[in-house]
C-alpha cells in the first residue's frame, strides 16, 4: 500500500488509500448480483440500523468479505495508520459490519457517528456530475462527504470536504462526526462501501 496518505485537517488523522480495481469490480459484481435478488436484498437489509435516507443499504455477507480478503485488504491500512498515528503494532482487527449505500438524486445521509474504533467509506460508482449550486462563489457541497471535529480555531478547521472518486477509501475514527449531502441532476447511483471495526485493546487507545 504504497499510495496510502495520513490526513490532518484537525484533531484527529485519517487515512486516504485506494481500493485497487480487481477489488472494486468484485463489489460491483457482488452488488448488481445482489440486488437483482429481492429475496435477497430484503434478507441482507441494513437500512433500520442506519442513519441514511436513501434508497438501499444492505450488509455484505461473511463470506463473501472472505472470498475477496476484505479483512486483509482494511488490515493492512489500518495497520500502517496505528504505526504512523501512534507508533503501536496492530494485532487484530474485529470487523462488526460492512454495508452498501446505494444513494440517489435527492437522498443524503444526516450528521452521525459509527460504533466500533475505526470507520471507513470507500466509493464504488460516483455519478458524472452531482449538479451545480445556484449561489456565485459557493462551495458546491452536493453528493460530498463531509467530517466534522470540534469547531474552527486559529490553525484549522472544523470541516473536510470529500469529494467522492471511484477507487478512492478513506479511514476515521468512528466518533467523528460525518455527512453526505444530497444531490441533483442525475439519475445515477453514488454508491459506496462502509465498515465499522474493532481493534484489540492495546492498540485501542480509548474503550468503546
């Protein structure tokens, strides 16, 4: 993972990396298998557990994460992230869950949290434009992510703006605040891959 990047917008670090393409077309296989099942897809529904407002999120199945070596593939970024971060040796890495968001026009997901230690979104299909904003010298803000920590100071601010390309997965910290805005002008999928995770108690530095 020679690409991979420490980020410091403010307090706490993440990590961008890229997820490579023999992976993301897995995914993309697995999911357009998937959701041509309804039997399925309603088996797999994660959307009650979720703060998304949006069309579809559903969980990826344990063997399918182990055909494809997701564990590894998270581990080893995450494993070069505590070594960086705080100079600790990861041992184990506990994935609690992993899931889709299929978001479309109109749909966002609110300001919330994860569970877990560590959090990530990696982005599988990004629509060609995610519209314009009306407003002159605005930031266009439409189909980003947004993380949030503490409020502006002197040195940095209160926010990191993402926005999504095909490939591109990054890692937080699963109390940072984050959202996706809504978007227009397309009737193409933003679609993304989560996880939350565990870390074993000496690399952990606070309990959940």
């Amino acid at each position: 993972m020679s690409d991979i990047q420490v980020i410091r917008p403010f307090g706490p670090s993440i990590v961008k990396l890229r997820i490579p393409d023999e992976l993301i077309k897995k995914l993309n296989d697995y999911v357009d298998q998937t959701i041509s099942n309804q039997e399925k897809v309603s088996a797999l529904d994660h959307s009650s557990q979720l703060a998304g407002k949006v069309k579809q999120e559903f969980l990826l199945e344990n063997k399918f994460m182990e055909e494809i070596r997701w564990g590894q593939f998270l581990g080893s970024a995450i494993k070069i992230w505590l070594e960086n971060d705080s100079n600790k040796k990861l041992q184990s890495i506990d994935i609690i869950r992993c899931w889709i968001v299929r978001q479309f026009k109109n749909e966002y997901n609110p300001i919330h949290f994860h569970s877990g230690h560590v959090s990530g979104v990696g982005y599988l299909k990004v629509p060609k434009t995610f519209g314009e904003v009306s407003e002159k010298k605005r930031t266009n803000d439409k189909g980003r992510l947004t993380l949030i920590h503490g409020s502006v100071n002197l040195f940095s601010k209160a926010t990191y703006v993402i926005k999504p390309e095909v490939g591109d997965f990054y890692l937080f910290p699963n109390y940072l605040l984050h959202t996706v805005y809504p978007f227009s002008d397309t009737d193409e999928e933003r679609r993304s891959i989560s996880f939350n995770a565990n870390l074993d108690k000496n690399s952990a530095s606070y309990s959940t």
